[in-house]
C-alpha cells in the first residue's frame, strides 16, 4: 500500500507534500474570497463629475442609499464639477487603488472626452477600471410644439425646403446629443444647425419656448415639456422603445439606421484596485438594479437600470468610443 501512495505522488512529491500544497490553495482562494466579503472597511466616497440633478448623480444617490445598507458602511456622494467633467475622473485615478473612491460618471466621461480633449492628465483605459453600467438614459428628437412636423418623415420633408438649415439644441458642444444629433445629420443628409446651450434645462427650455424647433435632450431633461404639451416627442435614440414611453418610435423605426446611443451612467475604480473588490461592486450594484423599486424610481426621472460586467463595461467603451472618435473627426471637434 505504502509502494502505491509513493507512486501516485509522482516525482518525488509525498502525499503529504501534495495536501499542503491544496491546502495552501485553499487558503489563498478564501483570503481571496474574504476580502471581497469584508470590503469595504472603511467609508466609500462616490465622485460626480456634475452638479446635483443629473442622470450621474441620480444613479449615485439612489444606489448609493442602498449600498450603505448593504454594506453596513458609509457611502457618500461628492459632486466635483470642473474641467468639464474631468477633474472628478483625474481625482478618481490617482486616487489609493483600494475601492474607496468610485467614480461615478456618464458615456461623456469614459467614450467621448478621450477623444474629444486633445490633452488629459488621466487616460480612461489606463488609469481606471471599468466595473458595471449602472442605467440606461435615452436620448430624445423633439419638436417645439409650433413646429410643423411630428414624425421623423416629415422632419426631413420640412428640412429640405430650409435652405439655411434646422437649428436644433443641445446641452453643450461635444456631448453626447450633439454628436447623436450630427450622426443623425449624416445617415439622412438633413442640414441641421448645432445651437449649444449651457446644460440640459436650458436647451430643453429653448425647444419648448420656440426659440429652436428641434432639440436633441435627454428625456430626463425633455420630460416636464412633454407633460405641458410644449414639446412633442419625435424619436428616441436606444436600441428599443422606453418603458416610461413605450409609444416613442425609435430612430430605426422611423427608417434611421445607425444612429443608436444612450447617455449610460458607470462605476469606475482607480486601476490596480483588488479583483475581488471589483467583483464584488459589480455583483452588489447588479443586484439592487433588479430590485422593483430602483426600477420604478429610475423610471420616473426617465431612466432604466442596465446592469453588466466589467467586462462587458469595457467592450462598450471601447466600441462606442470608436463611433464617437469618428464622429468627432468628421466634425472636427477637439477641446483643448
């Protein structure tokens, strides 16, 4: 018996020697799987690159309230405007790599300012890691409601006989609805005219007040409009109709292909922040994006849970990235 245990360790090895080394194993797997357990240990801060209001801040102070429960830890929300969104992303990758700073920030943040900027302090795939898109936020074409179309068909009926163009508005300059708006510009061949204003409620306001009679908002930005009856929906720019309008066509619907893009919200650590940590955001967050009651109070400011893995994070960014890099090319776009 002796004869086959020395034979079935191999090459020297004991048998002895061989249950050390599981249990060794062993012992690395759940200090592993004890850290994710015991994360975090001390208070988390959730970094905003916006003011309070936005779909960014929405997602951190509602998921956040649940995450403190979760986790039986602090967990605040700190607003840090500037820089157009990226002194809060600055702060977050050079933060300690240890889970407790999380920037939470929109697709500006992570696929568009990379190409967009022509200088940052930080690089999104370098410096930070993605960990889950937390929501969902559709874009909207609206029409003032003295405009003289209602569909999309008739939008670009009207635009050809507008020799100096349709001005439409937008948030700013190089956001996501501008450059949503333009790829619309280019799958149709209308000519818009780009009319930035200094944030969403401005440029929702411009539409409902007949000043521009399109806009490309968010529906967030669109929603008190539509009630009034001041801005008529045209189309909206997911993959799928909404749940808070499931009467809005969709741009491909409405005989646009193409032109698919939503402002998302996601969670981001500092690069070199533990795997299990990472994992274990990721998973919390999912779970509480199932919960009926996030959905519905997502629902009412016009946004839908998303929910994926970190992996599935980073593929986004990249791809919808390169659509935005060519997009910011064409138009010649870049902040300095």
């Amino acid at each position: 018996m002796a004869r086959d245990i020395r034979g079935w360790s191999g090459s020297g090895r004991t048998i002895s020697g061989a249950l050390g080394g599981l249990c060794a194993l062993a012992c690395v797997l759940f200090v592993g799987t004890a850290g994710a357990q015991e994360y975090p240990q001390r208070p988390v801060r959730l970094i905003v690159p916006y003011a309070p209001g936005g779909v960014a801040d929405i997602a951190a102070r509602l998921l956040g309230v649940r995450l403190a429960e979760q986790w039986h830890q602090s967990v605040s929300v700190e607003n840090r405007t500037g820089g157009g969104g990226t002194v809060a992303a600055d702060n977050v990758a050079k933060a300690p790599p240890d889970g407790s700073m999380l920037l939470v920030a929109t697709v500006s943040d992570f696929a568009i300012f990379p190409h967009l900027y022509a200088r940052l302090p930080y690089s999104v795939e370098r410096d930070l890691v993605p960990i889950v898109i937390a929501t969902d936020n559709p874009m909207m074409l609206t029409a003032s409601a003295n405009a003289p179309f209602t569909t999309v068909a008739e939008l670009l009926a009207w635009a050809r006989t507008q020799a100096q163009g349709v001005s439409y508005s937008s948030p700013s300059l190089g956001s996501i609805n501008h450059l949503l708006a333009e790829q619309f510009a280019f799958a149709t061949g209308a000519k818009l005219v780009h009319v930035p204003y200094k944030g969403g409620a401005p440029a929702a306001a411009a539409v409902a007040g007949g000043e521009v009679p399109l806009g490309m908002l968010a529906v967030s930005s669109a929603a008190p409009h539509l009630k009034s009856g001041k801005v008529r929906p045209i189309a909206i720019t997911s993959a799928r109709r909404a749940p808070l309008g499931p009467a809005w066509p969709t741009l491909a619907e409405s005989g646009v292909a193409g032109v698919v893009g939503t402002n998302w919200v996601g969670f981001a650590a500092p690069a070199g922040t533990p795997t299990d940590v990472i994992r274990k955001i990721n998973q919390d967050v999912n779970r509480l994006l199932r919960m009926p009651e996030i959905i519905e109070r997502l629902a009412a400011v016009g946004a839908e849970p998303a929910g994926s893995t970190p992996e599935e994070f980073a593929a986004r960014i990249r791809d919808e990235g390169a659509v935005f890099a060519r997009t910011i090319e064409r138009l010649g776009l870049k902040v300095d």
